[in-house]
C-alpha cells in the first residue's frame, strides 16, 4: 500500500490536498517528505508575512521562491520598513508573475519607493488594500492611481490621521491632511477599471466623489463608504442611476425621510444590485416598499442600527425576497419571538442571519429558525434574550447549522445551550463570551454531542474551570478562554484531547501556572499562537521553557511585556516566535 501511494501521479497528490477543508491539514502533509512539502508550496497561493518569517528568510525574495503560484501577499502584519521589502518582491519578477492582491495596511504611511520599483515591473496587480494607514491623503492617491491604472479593487478605509472639522482650515490644508473629492476624482479618471472601491472612514469626501466614480467608473461594481459623514442621499441615487454594474453598495448614517423621491431609479437602473447594506441610519417603510418592489436579484441584506422602520416593512421586504443568502437586523428594538416566527417562513434559503442586540428575541426564536430555515449555516444571537425562556426542541435538527453565537447572553443556562448543542449536531464553531451563567457541564455536553467543533469562545465564563475528560476532539484548532476559570486541570484536559490545537488564549487566567502549562503544550505539537498575559502564575523563566520546549510555536504575548528587553525579544524571533504586547 505503501509503494502505491508513493507512484500516485504529482496530479492526484494536488487533487487531493486541494480537498483539505483547513490550512493546517496542509501544514502537516508538508512535514512528511521532500515531495509533499513541494507539492504543499504549489497549491499555496497566499502568504501572511510578519516580522519573523523575514528573519528566518533573510528576504522576502528567498521566502516566495518555494511558492510559485502565489496571488495574494498581506504585509499587514509586518511592522518593518516596507520598502525594501517591495523592491525586494519587485526585482524577483519572475516568482511574482501571477500576484494580483497586495495588503499593505497597519503601517504610518504610504511606502512610495516600494510601490514604485512594484508598479514598474508588476503589471497583474488587481487588488491593493492600505487600510488604516497613520497618514493617508490625495497625493498618496494620485501615486497610487498613476503606478497602477489597472487595478480593479482598491480599499483606502479609516485611516487614522488626526485633524480638526474646521471650514477655513480644511478649504486650503485639506488635501495635505486627508482624501478629498479632488483625489478620488484624480483617482477614477486614472483608473476606469475599478470595479470596487472602499472608502469608509474619509471623512472630507462628498457626493462630488460619487459623482466622479458614477461618471470614470463605468464598471464599478462595488462601494463601501461608511461613515462618511458628507455623504448624502442626493448623491447614493446619482451612483445608483449611473453605475449599471452595481451589485454591492454599503452605507451609514444616511436619513431618508419619509418624502424622499427618486428611490425609483431602484425599478430601473439597478437590476444588478445585489447586496445592500444600511446602518445607523434613519429609514422608512416607503423605502422598504421600495425595495422590495424593485424586484432586485438581493442576496445580501444589512440593516443594522436603523430606526423608523416597523415590522410592516420588513416583513414585506423579506417576502419580496425569499431568495436572501444573508440577513443581518442588529438591534431591530420591535423584533419579537412572534415575528420571527413568522419572519422565518420567507428564509428558507437563508445561509447566515445576525439578529445580535434584539434583546425581545429568545430561545424561541432561535428554535424557529432551526426549524424553518434549512439551508442556514450560521446563527449570531449576541446580547439577546436567550435564555429567558425555556423550550423542548422537540427532536428538531438542523444538521446544516455549522456556526453559533450567543455571546453575552447572561441568561443563558447550561439546559438551554445543551438544547442548542441538540439541534446542532455539526456545529464547528461556538460563542458563549461573557455568558457567566454557564458552568462546564454544558461544555462538556456539547463536546460530547459536537465532537467535531473548530473553535471555542469561552472569554469571561466564569463557571468554567475546564472541557471535561474524554475523547479526541481532532477538529479542535482555536480554544479562547480569557478571564475564565480555567485552571492547570483544565490544560492538561486540553492537552490530553486536544492534540490538533492551534491557538489558546488564556488572558486573565488566575489559576493557570506554568505547571500545567508545559503539561498542555507536551502534547499540543501543533501550537502557535498562546496569550498569556495577566497571568500572574507565570513567570518569564518558565515562559522561555516553554516557547524553548515548543518547535511550532509562533506567536505569544507574554503575562508582562515591560519584562521583555529587545534582546529577550530577538532570541524570541531567532526561535521563530515573535513576542506581542497583546
């Protein structure tokens, strides 16, 4: 059998590992041989670099040589200096040809010299995201638009540069602090080709700025601009009426009043939309009217933290597409178990719903949507009324039901998460953060029922001391349990069951000493992430043992980073560990 394996054609290995459903099943083929470990860097087409990749590397260059078939690079991550690591990137052209996504979000600012040496050589690129950067303004665009007229997606969101709302002072420093209408004007006139543009969080763009993109952007398909205060209705209806591509528009603090005319233009010229996506606004039901007769091909519907609209006009809306994919109805104040109940029986295609903040909404109506919606994938209830009453799922399963969060839910009691655990017999991912009425027998129960769970929040579970005694839980790849009960015991149950784990967050952990510690990672050959900080029983020499006594370990955040000097630090990264603050 063995020799078999080994004469399988290169195709059939690929075909094969291209089915792993996790990245980290790849990770342990590459560990096998020579031929694995190629066949691994072949079908990985994007990298995460961070500063001690780099270290171990030497250069960039030396890294994505292994990887031939790369697309995507996230240097979000990397806290050095950016451009020599771009021009690195840009002169190794040859490993580099089928790169089409760039991340250089995180950093202080736009890395000029990098992007140049890039935009000379590297003619694929098609997306580039530099969110949240410190210092990001027009001239920082007209770079962008000038090296890379090709680009179709292009996110400049919330950076983070400090100034002052004042009419005189904005009219002439404007573009020297931030984006402007003159620079997205520049920047659609350069590239025609966008098809989606992120420009949430610039808070000096107007409508003039829609009104460019509507008129350059002829195939724009895609607009986030939330939290863009000067935005208004006058101009979300020109970009509508305009852009016959749009699919996606998302939007906030918008008040369309009950008056508001021109929403028309829904019936006519925006067949493609479909994903909409409203939040802290002010809506109406005319609108929702509105929508709903568009006869829309929505998939995608958002809103959260909206007011003025009734249980009339959703209950319309949802009707009028039953087709949804997607429902998010954050703090819907009127939504009751009753409503839901009725809501459902239009959702029967509906993979994700979020109905987080509805704090009139129970177990009932998480019950409902079991039963109803058989196509759903994922639940996210945080911050309701579960658990306030209590209900017999009456042998109701949906074996489709893969995600589930009830964070901050203090009512919820170990029966009911048990009846949750019941109905979801597949769910791989759990959120009970801060549900403080919870002990372990439920955790244990869903364990038991759940075997093949992905990832456990437990945060601020403070009847939680541990997962309980028995079998493998090989799925099992991300245990966060900061500022629970969780104590040495509950490591060595983790270590003795949970053999694939990747991450553990421990924050806060008053009961967990190094003891237990090296007890868990013993057995957890596969960690790599650990966050240790405020834990007070554990000190920096038995952290060193720890990180020293682990091969996979990459990232951790030690109990107290003003321990740390940058000698501790860099025998850290030479370990291929990088230390954070948390």
């Amino acid at each position: 059998m063995a020799n078999r394996c080994k004469d399988l054609p290169v195709e059939c290995w690929e075909l094969i590992f291209s089915r792993l459903h996790h990245k980290s099943d790849l990770e342990s083929f590459s560990m096998v041989s020579k031929q694995f470990l190629a066949l691994t860097n072949r079908l990985r087409i994007g990298l995460s670099v961070i500063d001690s990749t780099l270290l171990t590397h030497g250069t960039i260059s030396k890294l994505i040589h292994r990887f031939p078939n790369l697309k995507s690079i996230d240097l979000s991550n990397f806290s050095g200096d950016l451009d020599p690591v771009l021009v690195d990137l840009a002169n190794s052209v040859s490993y580099t040809s089928n790169l089409e996504q760039l991340d250089i979000s995180n950093h202080k600012k736009l890395p000029f010299k990098g992007l140049k040496e890039l935009g000379r050589k590297l003619k694929g690129l098609r997306v580039l995201t530099c969110s949240n950067l410190t210092l990001f303004r027009d001239s920082d665009l007209y770079v962008i638009a000038e090296l890379f007229p090709f680009l179709e997606e292009l996110d400049i969101s919330y950076p983070s540069t400090d100034y002052v709302l004042d009419s005189v002072y904005i009219a002439s420093e404007a573009s020297n602090l931030a984006v402007t209408d003159s620079g997205v004007e520049v920047l659609s006139v350069n590239m025609s080709n966008l098809r989606k543009i992120n420009v949430s969080g610039n808070h000096l763009i107007t409508d003039r700025s829609l009104v460019a993109l509507s008129m350059n952007c002829l195939n724009l398909e895609g607009l986030e601009m939330d939290d863009c205060p000067f935005i208004t209705l006058k101009g979300i209806l020109s970009i509508l009426r305009t852009c016959a591509a749009l699919s996606w528009i998302s939007v906030s603090e918008i008040h369309i009043a009950q008056s508001s005319s021109g929403f028309e233009c829904l019936a006519t010229s925006s067949r493609t939309l479909q994903k909409l996506e409203v939040s802290n606004s002010i809506i109406t039901d005319e609108f929702l009217f509105m929508v709903a007769n568009a006869s829309l091909p929505l998939n995608t519907l958002t809103l959260c933290w909206c007011t003025d609209f009734t249980y009339s006009g959703i209950s319309k809306l949802l009707c009028a597409y039953q087709s949804l994919k997607y429902l998010s109805l954050v703090q819907v104040d009127f939504l009751t178990d009753e409503s839901m109940d009725d809501l459902s029986q239009y959702l029967r295609c509906l993979v994700t719903i979020d109905l987080s903040g509805c704090m009139r909404l129970t177990n009932l109506t998480f019950y409902a949507l079991a039963r109803n919606c058989p196509s759903l994938k994922e639940i996210y209830m945080e911050n309701t009324g579960f658990g306030t009453k209590h209900c017999f799922h009456d042998d109701v399963k949906n074996p489709r039901i893969r995600s589930v969060n009830l964070a901050t839910n203090h009512y919820l009691d170990d029966d009911s998460l048990m009846n949750v655990a019941l109905m979801c017999p597949n769910m791989d991912f759990l959120d009970v953060i801060s549900c403080t009425s919870l002990t372990e027998a439920s955790i244990i129960g869903v364990l038991e029922v759940c075997n093949q769970i992905r990832d456990l929040q437990l945060d601020n579970c403070s009847g939680i001391k541990h997962i309980g005694k028995g079998a493998e839980l090989p799925s099992l790849e991300v245990i966060s349990a900061a500022g629970s009960a969780l104590n040495d015991e509950g490591l060595v149950m983790i270590g003795s069951r949970c053999s694939r784990l990747l991450k553990l967050n421990l924050e806060n952990c008053k009961g967990v000493t190094a003891e237990g510690l090296h007890a868990m990672v013993k057995n957890c050959r596969s960690l790599r992430e650990i966050n240790l900080k405020k834990c007070p029983q554990v000190s920096i020499n038995s952290l060193n043992n720890l990180v020293f006594s682990s091969s996979s370990l990459r990232r951790v955040i030690p109990p107290c980073c003003s321990a740390f000097t940058d000698s501790l630090r860099g025998f850290y990264l030479h370990h291929g560990c990088r230390v954070y603050s948390g």
